[in-house]
C-alpha cells in the first residue's frame, strides 16, 4: 500500500474544512449566510430583534417570509434562524421597526440590545444559523464559504 504524500494530505484536509464550511447550512436568496451563532458587530454586540412566537419550517421561510419584510429598514441587518425553528430579525440599536399589533397574528417579541451598522462576526454557538441581508453583504468578506475557498487555493499553489 501506497503512503499518502504531504500534497494529498494537504488536499484532504482542504476538502474536509470546506466540507465542514458548507455543512448545515440553508441558502437564502437575498442573504449571505454568516456563519454558526448569534449575528453580531464589530464590537461583538448583539443586535436588537424582534420574533414571532411561532416556529418557521426553513430559513427561507424566515428571511425570505418573515424578515424581508424590514428590507427597506435602513436598521435592518439580517435574520438568525434556530434548530429550534425560530426566526429572528435583527435591527441596529434601538432602532426596532414598529410592528402593526393584529388579533389574528401571532405575537412578536423583542429586545433592544447594542449592536450596530454591519454583521462583522457570529457568537459561534451552535444552535443558530446567521444570515446578513443582500445590501450588507459586500461590507464584509468575513464568511466560512469564501475563507474555505481561499485556503484551497492556497494549497492547491504550494502544491504545485
């Protein structure tokens, strides 16, 4: 049997990282998805939110269903959605869209928290998926996708 070569190795463990990047993740038309944990700024601060008190059966469901509704909320930043189902919309700083009470609908809830200005980073708990909304998105280049990418890259080039 054949030892593997420190170039194949190097290339396994390239394809295991964008494996392990791409991995559990839903796509959402209009929103980059951010990575694992709680969306936050560049300070690490969580953003205020508002969630409905029912579950959604995808993350497109609650981007696309829910959350872009706010779209046109120059505060609007994206959507956290949970393995629990739940959908959160994230706002800047006590900038919190006021939300039509209906009978009919189910209940929103919110917080105000600090956060501001563009998703820089994620809280890295499992659990919860964040998404940053479409115009945000080329503010960053902070996202596991294109880091993964990048890392193939470079090893592909030493490899040669």
């Amino acid at each position: 049997m054949e030892r593997p070569t420190s170039s194949s190795m190097l290339l396994g463990i390239a394809l295991l990282l964008l494996a392990t990047c791409v991995r559990g993740q839903d796509n959402v038309d209009g929103y980059t998805y951010f990575g694992r944990g709680s969306c936050q700024d560049s300070r690490g601060k969580m953003y205020s939110y508002l969630q409905r008190t029912v579950q959604f059966p995808s993350a497109e469901a609650c981007g696309r269903g829910e959350c872009e509704r706010f779209g046109n909320s120059n505060s609007y930043r994206g959507f956290e959605y949970s393995v629990a189902k739940r959908c959160t919309c994230v706002f800047d700083a006590d900038e919190l869209p006021v939300v039509p009470n209906d009978a009919n609908a189910p209940e929103y809830v919110s917080k105000m928290d600090a956060g501001n200005d563009v998703i820089s980073q994620v809280s890295g708990v499992p659990g919860t998926g964040c998404y940053q909304y479409g115009r945000n998105a080329a503010a960053s280049l902070r996202g596991s996708l294109p880091s993964a990418a990048a890392l193939i890259s470079v090893m592909y080039f030493l490899m040669l």
